[in-house]
C-alpha cells in the first residue's frame, strides 16, 4: 500500500492543477475566439485582393479589344457610324464642338474683365 502522505501530496498537486486549467479556461477561450476572428478577417483580405486581380484582368481585357477594334476599324467607316449615331455629319459636329468652345472662351475672358464686387 502507497504512503498516506505521498497519496495527500499527489491529491493537492492534481487539484492546484484542477484550480489552475479552471482559470485559465476564460483565457483560452478568448484567445481561440480572436485567433478565429484573426483568421477570418486575412481571408476576407486575401478574397478582395483576389477579387480586385479578377476586375484587372477583365478590364485589361476590355482595353485590349476595344483598342484592337479602335486599330482595325477603317476611317470612313468610323465616319459613317458617328452620322448614323448621331445623326449628322462629322463636319456639322466639329463646328458645333468649336461653337461650345468658342462661347466658353468668351465667358472666361468676360468674366477676366469683370471687377471683383466690394461689399
């Protein structure tokens, strides 16, 4: 048969350590939550960055094949599907364009020569 005081000793040390994981649960369980958290938060990051390189490459896409229809589109043809949206000529749009330009030219200097107002 063991030694009583040896079984007393044994019984104390399980019990502090009983005691000890008791305490420490309430940290445990905090650090597991915020590791969790931590972990779900760098793979919301990871997914917008990846995201974001999808969006990239489908407008790099779109760039590509729009400037390749911009270089493969013969002249008057770009002319005649500006008339047919619009419906007028290119030269009647390049004079209204320089009637605009003209007028805001003129607001500008007009408003140059103005005076400040002085209360």
């Amino acid at each position: 048969m063991a030694d009583s005081s040896l079984d007393v000793g044994i019984k104390e040390s399980v019990g502090n350590i009983d005691m000890k994981m008791l305490g420490l649960g309430p940290d445990v369980s905090a650090n597991m939550l915020y590791q969790g958290l931590a972990q779900s938060l760098v793979i919301s990051a990871q997914n917008a960055v990846s995201q974001q390189q999808r969006m990239d490459q489908i407008g790099n896409a779109i760039v590509t094949q729009a400037v390749n229809l911009l270089i493969n589109t013969d002249p008057t043809e770009a002319i005649a599907v500006g008339k047919e949206m619009s419906g007028n000529d290119l030269g009647q749009q390049l004079a209204q364009l320089l009637a605009v330009i003209n007028s805001n030219n003129q607001g500008v200097k007009s408003a140059g020569n103005t005076p400040p107002v002085t209360p």
